[in-house]
C-alpha cells in the first residue's frame, strides 16, 4: 500500500523551476518529519531536504538557496520547490517520512526509514 503519493517531476531545462509534492494521511503527516531523498544512477541516495511538524528545515549544501521544502497541513502534503536546477540535480527524488529525519543531516541514523514514495524521475538538461 502506498502511504506517499508523490507528483511534480518532468524535464526542464537549466536554471528552470519544478515543484515536487509528496501527499499522505493526517496521521503520518502529523507526526513525522517529511522529506527527499535523491539519488542518481550509481550514486548512493542523498538526504536533499526535510521539515518537522514545527516548521524547522535544513537543507543539503548542493541545495540550499536554490531548493526550498514546506508542508500545507490542511493538505497533508509537503513540497519541494527546486528553482535554479542544474544538470546535476537529475535524480530520481523519493519522498520521505520519518520523525528523525532532519536529524539525518547531522547525525547517523541506522534504523531505517519509516515511510518511502515510489520514486519521480527530475531530469534537468544543459
């Protein structure tokens, strides 16, 4: 059973804008921290960005200042809004839920992550 229902990607050209959601139900989106995680071909998967249920966010380096993550709790969705896309952004970026997961930026977690999307393919050409 799907729990995260991811939509958003495509194809854009460089420096274009997409915008990633990722819905699910009140109870998930309530008490988990939500999430991206990217990963590309023969790349291991990275934690792009995340917000708790406070509002907080934390972004990767690659990201920051041009990737902004936030959530409409009306909605029990989260979004992704990727501005200024490089080539190097194509990934297939997954949703993620999980109430540790904006520790994962400073921390090594090992217990796995509670809730995944399915997957959307961002492809992002020179």
């Amino acid at each position: 059973q799907v729990q995260l229902v991811e939509s958003g990607g495509g194809s854009v050209q460089a420096g274009g804008s997409l915008r990633l959601s990722c819905s699910t139900s009140g109870s998930i989106f309530s008490k988990n921290a939500m999430g991206w995680y990217r990963q590309a071909p023969g790349k291991e998967r990275e934690l792009v960005a995340a917000i708790t249920p406070g509002d907080d966010t934390d972004y990767a380096g690659s990201v920051r200042g041009r990737f902004t993550i936030s959530r409409d709790t009306a909605k029990n969705t989260a979004y992704l809004q990727m501005n200024d896309l490089k080539p190097e952004d194509t990934s297939v970026y997954y949703c993620a839920a999980d109430p540790t997961l904006i520790v994962r930026f400073i921390a090594r977690v090992s217990r796995p992550i509670d809730y995944w999307g399915q997957g959307i393919q961002v492809t992002v050409s020179s």
